[in-house]
C-alpha cells in the first residue's frame, strides 16, 4: 500500500512538473471543455465564435424550442446554459486566466 501511495504521489509531482498543473486541475479542464464542446454543438458555433455569434445562435435556437412553437421548457434552460458557458469561456479567456 506505502508502495502504491508512493508511485501516485510520484506520478502526480510529474504530471505538475511537466504540464504546470496538478492531475485534478487537469480533469476539471477536461470536464469544462467537454461541456464546452457540447455546449457549440447545440448552439452550432465554433470554438473561434464571437460574443455577438453566440447570442444570435441562442436567439435562433430560442426561435425553435421556445414553448410558444412547440419546444419545451428544458430546451430554452439547456440552451440558456450553452450560451451562459460560452459566454463564460470568452469572459475568462478575454481576462487572460
């Protein structure tokens, strides 16, 4: 067990020596992009997408499953959340952290 806890303590110092973070921060990232991607799927934007093109994909998107045409409640919330971590990413990335 001393062995096993060793190795991981080893092989977490290495992963921060060689990337600048630690194994956990570096799952976080991954969890975040993977939403992220999701996120331009359903909006249907790239990753270079401008403030001003994610808030017209929402505005489209809203055209199609607001609850007044058809759609439902949980899609204007999914895409509210989509344009809402977008807009985040931008915010972060504009402010350099």
């Amino acid at each position: 067990m001393g062995k096993l806890l060793i190795l991981v303590l080893l092989a977490s110092l290495a992963t921060k020596w060689l990337s600048g973070r630690w194994p956990w921060q570096l799952m976080q990232e991954s969890e975040r992009s993977q939403k992220e991607a999701l996120a331009r799927a359903l909006l249907g934007v790239d990753r270079s997408a401008s403030r001003t093109d994610i808030t017209e994909a929402h505005r489209r998107l809203l055209a199609q499953v607001h609850p007044d045409r058809g759609g439902s409640n949980e899609a204007v919330h999914q895409a509210t959340a989509a344009r809402d971590l977008l807009l985040a990413r931008l915010a972060r990335t504009e402010t350099g952290s």
